[in-house]
C-alpha cells in the first residue's frame, strides 16, 4: 500500500444520528427544543437561498424571537472568505449558538458544518483547511438535506475554496461530522430536474471512482455498491423523481457520503474542481461535464453514464472550454494535478505520466 493513500482513519466516525422518511422534517421543532434545553443559547438557521421565495415545507421551522435565520447564497460555493464572513456576522448577533441548522444543499450543509467549527475554534476558516485540525467540538449541528448526491450530510468535510491560494479543500475532522440528521424526501420535490439530475450523479460518481480505485477498504466498498444500485433504479427505473426515487437517491447520497468518507475518488473529481476553481463551474454540473470525456478512464462507467443522460433527457452543458487561453489552460492543469490522492488512487504514483500537461488539455478542449 502507498503511504499517499492512508486515510489516517483507523476508527471512522459517522453521523450520530438520523431520522428517515417523508413529513420527518417535522421532528425539527422537538429536536431544537431538546438542545436549547441541554445548552441554552438561540439556534441559528443557515437555510438555501432556493427557499427564501419557496418556503412550503419549511414554514413551520420551529423559530423563537432570539434566534437568527440567514440565506446561504447558492450563487457560487463556499470561500474561506465567505464563510469567515459569516461566521462574523453570527458572532456578533448572538452568543454561542445552542445549535446550528443547515437546511439545503451541499453548499449550505458545508457551510453549517464550517460556520459550527468556527465558532468554537475560533480563527479563520483557512486555518482548518487540511485534516484533522479542528481541535475541539463544534456547536452542535443538525442537517436537513434538501437535494440529494453530494454526500455533504454524511462526510467528515466542508468543501471551501480559498481564493488566495486556489486551494479547494475542507475542513476533514470527526468534528465536522452532524450530530444528528432529517432525511426528509418531501424536500426535494421541488428540485428543478437537470439540477436534481446533476446532484445525484455526484452520488454514483463518488461510488463508481471509489470502486476503481487502487485504495479500497470493504465496508466503504459495501456502501458504494449499494448506492450505485440506487442510482440505478433511480435514473433507469422510470420517473427519476417520483417519490419512490426521491427516497431512494436520499438514500443513495448519504451511502456515497459514508463511502467517500473512507475512501478517494479518482480522475472526474480533479478535473471537475479544475473546473470549479478557473471556470467557477458548480461541482455538481461540473462532474457532469467531465463525465463526458471520461471513456478511456471509465469504459463501462462512461457507457452506462450517457444512458442515464439519454433516459432523463438531460442536456449536459458543452463547449465550457471552447475560446480559453493558453494560461487558462495552463490554470486548469494546475487546478487538476493539484489532486494527488485521488488520482494516485486512479492512476497509481506515477499519474503525472498518464496525465501530461498536453493530455489534460487535450480532455478540458474536448468539454
Ligand atoms: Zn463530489
């Protein structure tokens, strides 16, 4: 085994609890309750901006006079600098919060789970980026996914970008991990369908680079190949969003979670946060994209990927790469070979043979 490859992680650690299942949002009010009364303090809500003017479900979010609501904007993904700010901005309306509510997607989970840590920590979110530096518990936090696939409510990470260094990486710590979880597939009706489409893939993805990868471990592989089999009812079974389907790639979402947790993915993620961080493409949309030039990386992968795309009608965006300049290109090289786990996972140690600078091109111009 690489020493590249050890996770570090000898006694994984996974959400403390959950509850599943349609109308179970409503639980909320019972759990925050619960907490204010263990550690007094106001809760804060960090809820997606999708629902500022689409509150239907979450009208009733159990909200008393002191605590604090705020609209984590979906317009771009997490910066340590937005998220720094943010943590100010609670910081100086409330004491130490008694709990911290995430209600969204990906990027508002990680940005409940990075505010959490900051709190208690103290400092800036760039501190943090790394593994394993969060030295003391966070605030404790509960999420509410609201779409489903990247796997946010169950990892131990926050993805952020910290455009200083164009390092994207998260927070990776036992304490970034919920304490408890809503698993409510009533939320994610509303999902507008290529993003529902594009969130979910991110699930069979993470599983499908795990799988091919050279660092495996048996119960992240158990995980990924059930919830590769999710994916598959869910994008071949018919209607991908009927309520079954919702249930099912929630499901899906919080097993990849689990997986990658324990695990890498390989070469769609590098090249995906290539380009994220040049293109400021969203991750999800982004993996898409790459997903379309991966047929020499992931034969079989591939194939089955452009049926689900022909079976949901998606149409997945072209052209991101057309009219770049050279630096750009070069930006976008960088931006991928950066990732050296994951694509030692894929390639082996000697990745930077596979993935030359001319080749990595040669893939980004294909997009
Ligand atoms: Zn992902």
């Amino acid at each position: 085994m690489n020493n590249i490859l050890d996770t570090g992680i000898k006694n994984a650690r996974n959400v403390g609890r959950y509850i599943f299942g349609s109308g179970s949002v409503a639980e909320l009010t019972d759990l925050v309750q619960e907490r204010k009364g263990n550690t007094p303090g106001a809760a804060v809500f960090l809820v997606d901006s999708f629902f500022e003017t689409n509150m239907d479900y979450l009208e009733n979010l159990p909200l008393e006079k002191s605590d604090l609501i705020r609209y984590v904007s979906i317009d771009e993904e997490p910066t340590t600098e937005s998220i720094d700010s943010l943590v100010e901005e609670i910081a100086s309306e409330v004491v130490m919060p008694s709990v911290i509510v995430g209600i969204g997607g990906g990027i508002t989970l990680d940005t409940a789970k990075a505010v959490s840590n900051l709190l208690t920590n103290g400092g800036k979110a760039a501190d943090y980026q790394g593994w394993d530096l969060v030295r003391v518990p966070g605030v404790y936090k509960i999420g509410i996914p609201t779409l489903s696939g990247t796997g946010a409510e169950a990892t131990r990470t926050c993805v952020m970008t910290n455009k200083t260094t164009g390092l994207k990486l998260g927070m990776n710590s036992d304490y970034t991990v919920f304490d408890q979880l809503i698993l409510d597939p009533t939320l994610t009706a509303t999902v507008p369908s290529d993003q529902y489409f594009f969130s979910g893939m991110d699930a069979w993805i993470h599983c499908v680079e795990s799988l091919a990868g050279g660092y495996r471990n048996p119960i992240g592989d158990a995980f990924s190949t059930q919830a590769i089999e999710l994916c598959r009812q869910v994008f071949v079974g018919g209607e991908m969003m009927s309520d079954d389907h919702r249930a099912k790639l929630m499901v899906s979402s919080y097993l990849g979670g689990c997986a990658i947790a324990t695990s890498y993915v390989g070469v769609v993620h590098p090249f995906s946060a290539g380009l994220s961080v040049v293109l400021g493409l969203h991750h999800c949309v982004a993996n898409c994209v790459t997903m379309t030039c991966m047929e020499s990386f992931y034969p079989n992968a591939y194939e089955e990927f452009m049926l689900f795309v022909e079976k949901n009608e998606i149409n997945i965006p072209q052209g991101v790469c057309s009219g770049l300049t050279d630096e750009q290109f070069e930006d976008l090289y960088r931006a991928t070979v950066i990732h050296e786990k994951p694509l030692t996972n894929a390639l082996g140690p000697g990745f930077r043979g596979v993935l030359t600078q001319d080749k990595v091109r040669e893939i980004f111009e294909a997009m």
